[in-house]
C-alpha cells in the first residue's frame, strides 16, 4: 500500500498518527523480544499493587 492509498482514507493528520502508532507498536515489540517476555502472561489486577 503506497501513500497515494492511504490519502485515499485520511487525512494528513491522521496518516501521521497511524504512522506513530505503527512505529510504537514495533518499538514495544522488540523491546519484548529484548526482554524476552512471554505474550499473553498478563493477568489483569496484576499491577494493582504497583499502582498503589
């Protein structure tokens, strides 16, 4: 999908936003592979603790 087709669907705006969200979609699934974190292995009411 070339530029050209997603002007077709958004506007300047939200093509820049899709952008950031795809390169911190891929920034935090290398950071996982780095750390070698298990998908899925969160339970929720995990941080709860954390949160204080």
């Amino acid at each position: 999908m070339g530029a050209s087709a997603v002007r077709e669907h958004y506007d300047e705006e939200q093509a820049i936003a899709l952008v950031c969200l795809v390169a911190m979609i891929n920034a935090t699934d290398r950071l996982g592979v780095i750390l070698d974190d298990q998908g899925g292995s969160y339970v929720p009411g995990d941080l709860s603790t954390v949160a204080g």
